[in-house]
C-alpha cells in the first residue's frame, strides 16, 4: 500500500511539471504553443534576474507589457510571452538585447481532433458489433441505430462553422465537409441495415408464432 501511494505521488508530482512547464520561444511558433518563455543568457550568481526586465511589443511599435524577468536556471533569465494572436511581435530586455516572434496559425487543432477521434472510435465500435452479433437481429437492430445517430452528431458537429480538424492549410475541397459527408453516407448505410434487422426480427417474430401455433 505505501509503495502504491508513493508511485501516485511521484506520478502526480512528475504530471504537474510536465504540465507547468513552459517551451522556449523559438522565432517563429504556433498558436498553441502559447505561452512560452523567452531566454536570456545571464550568469545568475553575480546578476540577480530579477533586476531586469523585458518588454514585449506588437508591430515593433505599441508596447503591450513589460515583465520583470526570473531565473529559469544558472546561466538563463526568462519572461514569459503570453499573445497567442496571429502576428509577429518584438521584445527587447532591458540589457539592450532584442528578438522577435512571429505566432502563426497551427495545422491541426488538436482538442477538436481529441474530439472527433474518440467519436468516430465509438461510432465504429457500434459499427463493429452490429456486424458481429450473428443472427440475434433485435441487438443488431439497436448498435445499428446506436452508430447511425452517432455518424449524424459527428456529421452535424464536423460541419458546424466552429468545428475546424485542420486549419491553416488551403485544400482544392473543404476537408471537415468531406468528413461531415463520410459520416452522413454512414449514417445512412447504418440507417437502412438497422431498418433490415428490423423486418428480420418481425419476421422471425412471425415464424415463432406460427409454429407455436
């Protein structure tokens, strides 16, 4: 039991800082990679960290804010960028040094596609057992209805006008229509085999009561 609760608290310890920790600014970045640090090489045992500061501006003219700066460890100074729209920025320290940082739309946008994947991952297992069930018709009728509304919410969610997969890059077709209308030709193909289960299982209903009969 101590050795259980140890590993839990050496995990949730190991979890926090991979959590809290901030990436360096690396010229040019995506909008998910805000915030980030910006680093400046100081030797921190002769220049306190805190005696400087950075200033961070937009268009290289309206400054947006100053920082002062910590220590990220014995030779680096950070202050942390913190603008996640779409343009390039300028920052300079108060040593003199300066940079630049260009934020940049990202190609995938990752909660959604969190999203849409484990969706899809229920819609097929519905998809998969209503295949797999052999002759018990009435069970296969409902997975069947179970994925075909699944498939129509994904459909429906996929083409809503905030729903974006990919971003940032230009296609010949609307890529999230196109997976919008795989998933409606899915619902309807689930659609018409849950309607055949179903006249198999009135069918089967009505064999059952004739030869009682």
């Amino acid at each position: 039991m101590n050795r259980k609760i140890l590993f839990l608290f050496i995990f949730f310890l190991f979890s926090s800082f991979i959590v809290s920790a901030l990436e360096e600014c690396r010229g040019t970045i995506t909008d998910e990679e805000v915030p980030c640090v910006v680093l400046l090489p100081v030797n921190t045992t002769t220049i306190d960290c805190s005696t400087l500061s950075t200033s961070f501006f937009n268009n290289a003219s309206t400054l947006l804010y100053t920082q002062d700066m910590g220590t990220f460890n014995t030779f680096l100074c950070n202050a942390t960028f913190n603008q996640s729209a779409l343009g390039t920025y300028t920052f300079s320290y108060s040593t003199g040094d300066s940079g630049s940082i260009i934020v940049v739309v990202g190609n995938l946008n990752f909660f959604n596609l969190i999203v849409y994947l484990v969706l899809t991952a229920i819609a097929i297992t519905f998809m998969v057992f209503m295949h797999m069930l052999g002759k018990d018709a009435g069970s296969k009728m409902v997975f069947g209805w179970m994925a075909t509304a699944m498939n129509s919410i994904i459909g429906a969610v996929v083409i809503s006008t905030d729903f974006q997969i990919i971003k940032g890059i230009t296609f010949p077709i609307d890529v999230d229509i196109l997976i919008a209308g795989l998933h409606f030709v899915l619902a309807f193909y689930t659609a018409i085999a849950s309607i055949n289960f179903k006249r198999n299982l009135k069918q089967e209903e009505s064999e059952s009561v004739f030869h009682s009969d």
